[in-house]
C-alpha cells in the first residue's frame, strides 16, 4: 500500500467556489465593477450625469437575466441593451467587456461555455444595434462569481446573468 | 498532497481566479484555467520549481478545460469563439493546432482513452448535455449516454472499459460510471451537487467534488469505489474542488 500511499491529488483550494464567506467575491460585481476586476471600478460620475458610467450602471442598467439553460435576449433585456447600446454610441470613448455568468446548476466547464453563450448574444445585440465590435469584448465566470449565494431560484435567476462592464478606450490596450 | 488528504502543498496563490488542475502523465506538469488577465486561458504548471506558463492555443475568445494526451506532448482542451466552444489539440513542441469538433453546440470537457486513440467530451448538439465519442483526430461522433437527464464532465478510466461523469437528473448530481458503448450505467453517489469525477491509477476508487446547499454552502471531495461502496470525505482543511488524481510515484 505503500505506492498507493504516494499518490498525489492537485487541489484548488483557492479562489473556486470552496469558501464559506459569504463576502468571498468582494460584495459581489456590484457598482461599477464587473466580477472581472478590470472594469470601470473607480470611473467617477454621478447617476442623474448621462454622460457618466454611474448613470450607465444605474439609470440604464449594466446587466440582464437570462432564463434556465438559455442565452436568448428576453424583451426587458433588449430595452436594457438598447439603452446601452446608445449611451455607448454617444460616449465613444468607452469600451465595454461583457461578463456571461451561470448559476451554480451546472457542471463546470458546460457553465463556463453557458455563460460564454450569454455574453456573446448581448454583444451581438449591442453590434446589431451599431456598436463597434471592436469596442466590446466577451468573457464568462460560467459559475464562479455568483452574486447571490443561497440554493434556490431566488438567488440563481440573479447569477444566470451578463454584465456590460465600462472601461476607457485610453486605458485599455 | 498525498490522496489521503495528507501533505498538502499549494501551487498557485490567490490573485485571481484557478480552475479545474489536470497533472501529466508522468506527475511534473499541471495543467489549469485561470483568469488572470480577466479571459479564461491554460496555463502550464511545472510542480518542481512552481514555473507556470501561458499555453499559446489556436486564436480564441476563451481557453479552459485542458487535460494533456497520454504522452504528455500534446493539450487537448475547448476554445470559444463568437459564442461557440469547441474541442481542440495544441502540440507542444510543434506549435501545430488541430481543431477537432465543429458544431454549432457546446462541445467540451475532452478526455482521451487510455491508448489514446479515442476521445470522450460532452455536447448539448442534441439539445442538452451529453456524452459522445470520437477519433482523437476528430469526425464523426457517436452518442453514449441515453438516460434520463443531463451529462457532463466524462472521463475516460485507466484500464479503458469505462468512462465516469456527472449527471444531472431531477435536481440531484450524481457521480456515475458507464461502460464505453454506454451501457450498463451505474450511479455511484447522490447529493446536493457532485460533480468532476477523477480516476485512481489502478481504476478502483474515484474522487469527485461535493458542494452543501444554501449560502453557507462548503466544497470537499470525497471518494468512493467504483462498486458505488466506501464513500468517504477526504479530509483537507479548508474548501477544496476539482481533483485530479495524480500517476503512481516511483
């Protein structure tokens, strides 16, 4: 037993969803910031300031929910998306990451392509509304940046979701 | 660390987000998902000196689920692109990239048969999760799994004759084993959410993740025999997911 014994198991013991804090992804991607970190986080503004990422995030909204298992824009989602999709035509300036997320119903890699499939359709609505695609990019968290942690729908209908997050054109690369 | 949860040795810190470690055949390589720069990609873990490197896959959105081919020289793992992920091949030394699915579906989670001439992933081409096989060069797949609900995260077992997954099946996961003609389906475990099984080298034991329900929901793994007895917590101090079982050491 002793060559069984040697046997050596890789673990993630950080940063997946393995902690029981609650406050483990940083008071989730509220605010400004998307769950990636590299958004707007800091781009000041005030909300009723049309020109502002605060009006963008609050007034419009920066994000939209998807159903179980789908990545079609529901109509409450395309008046979202139309709403940025202007603001994003007026302020030229900004680029834009689109975050697809899943909720916690899901095995780990299809999650990831899920939320893939999210953040695609809402920059191909964006585009379809005359935004560059140079200026957007996809990413997904597929399960691992919920913003509601608890086991029920009530919370997994606000993870099934794609968050549009700002960045300046000058700051990004 | 040792699979009795003993020896626990960290590889990455915590400054950003690490995913779903494979080793190598021979043990001195890992690979994992990261998303350091905000974009899933794979990096190239050298366990000796803790050495990690960005894989250059095929051009691609997104890069995640590798696992390496049995000789260790080459990656096979999912790019997305435009919304659509598929399964790929990168050599190590060559460079060279194959791309070997090309439906408009979710083709992922790749894992090569013990000669490695066949590989076993998951597609929702039928509508949802399920489990199919192909060449390791790619074509034409046959559909395995047929039973009720979903299918995901197959892997293909040492000894070739059977392959393990995850189900998902009237709000329950369940780690299970089927034959590769997707017969004979046994499921092993029931709970909350189980998920990611991994092999032990001689093909008896398999170890998976196990997440608790509700907002003070922890992860573990456990294992269990693959004759569905012995479910045992593998004791480690802190939350941990995604096992990968590592080779027989010398």
């Amino acid at each position: 037993m002793n060559m069984f014994k040697k046997l050596a198991v890789v673990l993630l013991v950080l940063a997946t969803a393995a902690c029981t804090n609650p406050d483990r992804f940083g008071g989730g991607a509220g605010g400004a910031g998307g769950a990636g970190g590299a958004g707007a986080d800091g781009l000041a503004g005030s909300a009723s300031d049309p020109a502002s990422p605060q009006f963008f995030n609050q007034t419009i909204g920066d994000r939209v929910l998807f159903a179980v298992d789908q990545s079609t824009i529901t109509d409450q989602g395309k008046t979202i998306h139309d709403g940025q999709a202007q603001w994003l035509m007026t302020n030229a300036d900004y680029r834009a990451v689109i975050e697809g997320h899943a909720d916690e119903q899901g095995t780990r890699e299809y999650n990831l392509a899920l939320g893939f499939r999210r953040a695609n359709a809402v920059r191909e609505y964006l585009v379809s509304r005359g935004v560059p695609a140079s200026r957007l990019e996809v990413t997904s968290f597929g399960k691992e940046r919920p913003i509601e942690v608890c086991s029920n729908e009530t919370c997994y209908a606000q993870n099934r979701r794609a968050v549009t997050v700002l960045s300046f054109s000058a700051i990004t690369s | 660390m040792d699979y009795d949860g003993a020896n626990v040795q960290f590889l990455t810190d915590s400054s950003s987000i690490v995913l779903a470690p494979r080793f190598s055949p021979n043990g001195d390589r890992v690979l994992y998902t990261s998303f350091e720069s905000g974009f899933p990609r794979i990096n190239v873990l050298n366990v000796a000196n803790v050495g990690r490197q960005q894989l250059t896959t095929a051009q691609g959105e997104m890069a995640f689920s590798p696992r390496f081919s049995r000789d260790g020289r080459s990656v096979i793992y999912s790019l997305s692109n435009g919304g659509n992920t598929d399964i790929y091949r990168t050599e190590f030394g060559s460079g060279q990239h194959v791309r070997l699915t090309s439906a408009p579906s979710i083709e992922t989670a790749p894992s090569l048969s013990p000669d490695g001439s066949q590989i076993v992933f998951e597609s929702d081409r039928s509508g949802t999760q399920q489990l199919y096989i192909m060449s390791a060069n790619g074509g034409e797949a046959r559909r395995i799994s047929f039973g009720e609900g979903r299918y995901g995260t197959p892997v293909w077992s040492p000894r070739g004759d059977l392959v393990a997954f995850t189900k998902q099946n009237a709000g329950r996961f369940h780690i299970g084993v089927m034959r590769t003609d997707g017969s004979e389906e046994r499921l092993l475990t029931s709970s909350f959410l189980d998920e990611g099984p991994t092999w032990s080298p001689n093909g008896r034991v398999i170890m998976f993740s196990r997440e608790t329900q509700g907002a003070g929901g922890t992860s573990a793994m456990y294992s269990v025999d693959i004759s569905g007895r012995n479910l045992k917590a593998v004791p480690i101090q802190g939350g941990a997911s995604d096992p990968s079982w590592g080779p027989l050491q010398p």
